[in-house]
C-alpha cells in the first residue's frame, strides 16, 4: 500500500523562535506510521535549523521552489542540488501563488520539475482552476494542460516519480474548501489521464488534494478513494490543527499500490 502524504507549506511565515515551538509541538504529535509521511516545507532561510530539528524525527524536509538551472550567475535563485544538500526529500513545483504572482509559465514549471527529479529530489507538481475556469466548467481541461505540459518536457516516468497536488485556486487560503465529492472527481480524472500511458505508475501516484484543509473537513477529504494526503498551508502553522490532519490521513490509508 502507498503511504498517505501531508506535507506542511509554511508559505513566507515564521521566525527562528515561532518555528522552534510550532516544530517542537508537531513533532510532539507525530506517531510512528509507516502508512503516512509527514514534510514540512519552511521558508529557504530556515531549511538547515528545521533540518537540524527534523533529525531523528520521522518527519522530512521539503522546499517551496526551486530553480530550473543548476548553478552559476542566477541572483537569488535556489538550485535542486542545494536543496539536496541540506537535506530536502521534496519541493512544491508550480504553486498557484507562483503562477500568478511570479509570472511561473506551464513551460517554467516543467523544467523546475525536472530539475528537482534530475537531482534526487522528489517534486510535488501543484495543478488547479481558478474559480473562473470552474464557472466556465473547464477545470478538467486546465489541469490537464497543466499536467501535460510536463509530460512533454519530463516524459511521463519521471512525471510519475513525483507527487500531484491538485490545489482549486479559489480554495486556496479562503477558507472554501472543495467538497469532497468536487476533489475526488478531479483526483479521479488525473488518475485516469496519467493511466492512459502508464495504468500500473497511475495507481501508485500519489494525488494530494490542498486548498483549505483544516482540522474539520480533513477526514471527510481523505476518505475520498482517490485522494492520497493533503498539501496544507494556513492549518500546517498551527501544531494542533496540523496535528489532527496527519491523524485524518492516517484514519484513510491510502489506495491499493
Ligand atoms: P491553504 O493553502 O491550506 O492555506 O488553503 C494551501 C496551499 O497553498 O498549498
């Protein structure tokens, strides 16, 4: 059975003090669980002391982005073997906020994501609509795309070395979450699009579903069959709520891989 995923998307929030007593909280609520992997994923400048903390935890480290290129005259840019180096296991790709606020194109996002599996890191490729694309009753097709898009630059192996996050961007930090019903019908149509080329990797992947996971929809979430974890960010900063989700995905033990 694959394990569940939850991973932590600490966005642009904390301190060296805030994120010593969130960690030492979660941490302190974590249960040893072969069926689930925990993964925080903390601003670059703080990667070495959660590192440090996560040591001999059960928990791993992951990264909000990463570049594309692998070293050389790139001001402010953060390699996949850097990220490697200090000990990241995984790191977001194409988060909406990136798409929308630093202009990420499908192409951009597509090379990122090759970066990080070229460098022994595991990608979580985020996918979703905008509400208008909802409205317009296209959500399918732009993940699609979005999904696509990567498939043509990685070939679809490495894609499947690497984890979905399918994040409705009208969902996201607004406190509407998509019903359970809406996520596990998009997880199902991803899982379907990837077993066109591969059936066996597409029973395997793991499809993560984010946008408002809190403690009190979390369970109704990962009940869904096709819904592999959730990538959490508003509820990841506080320990309890966060708490309770990793408890949720352990209650719904993943698909059948
Ligand atoms: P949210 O963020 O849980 O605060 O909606 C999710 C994400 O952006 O990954």
């Amino acid at each position: 059975m694959k394990p569940n995923l939850v991973i932590g998307n600490w966005k642009m929030n904390g301190s060296q003090q805030t994120n010593e007593v969130l960690l030492r909280a979660v941490l302190a609520g974590q249960k040893n669980d072969a069926h689930l992997e925990v993964v925080i994923c903390p601003p670059f400048p703080y990667l070495a002391s959660v590192a440090a903390h996560l040591q001999h935890s059960n928990v791993v480290l992951g990264a909000q982005n990463v570049s594309a290129t692998t070293h050389g005259a790139f001001t402010g840019e953060v390699s996949a073997s850097m990220l490697r180096d200090i000990g990241c296991r995984y790191v977001l790709v194409g988060h909406s906020e990136r798409r929308a606020l630093f202009g990420e194109t499908d192409e951009a996002v597509a090379q990122k994501f090759v970066a990080a599996i070229d460098h022994g890191l595991i990608p979580v490729l985020c996918v979703g609509e905008t509400l208008d694309e909802r409205r317009a009753g296209i959500t399918n097709g732009v993940v699609t795309t979005q999904i696509t898009a990567v498939i043509k630059h990685a070939g679809i192996e490495k894609l499947t070395r690497g984890v979905i996050a399918y994040e409705p961007v009208w969902a996201i930090g607004t406190g509407e979450t998509a019903s359970p019903e809406q996520a596990q019908a998009v997880h199902r149509h991803i899982r379907g699009k990837i077993g066109v080329y591969d059936e066996q990797a597409a029973i395997n992947l793991q499809i993560l579903y984010g946008g408002s996971v809190k403690a009190d929809n979390a369970q109704a979430i990962f009940s869904q069959p096709d819904i592999d974890g959730g990538l959490i960010g508003g509820a990841s900063l506080d320990a309890a709520s966060f708490t309770s989700i990793c408890d949720a995905a352990r209650a719904n033990p993943g698909g059948t891989a």
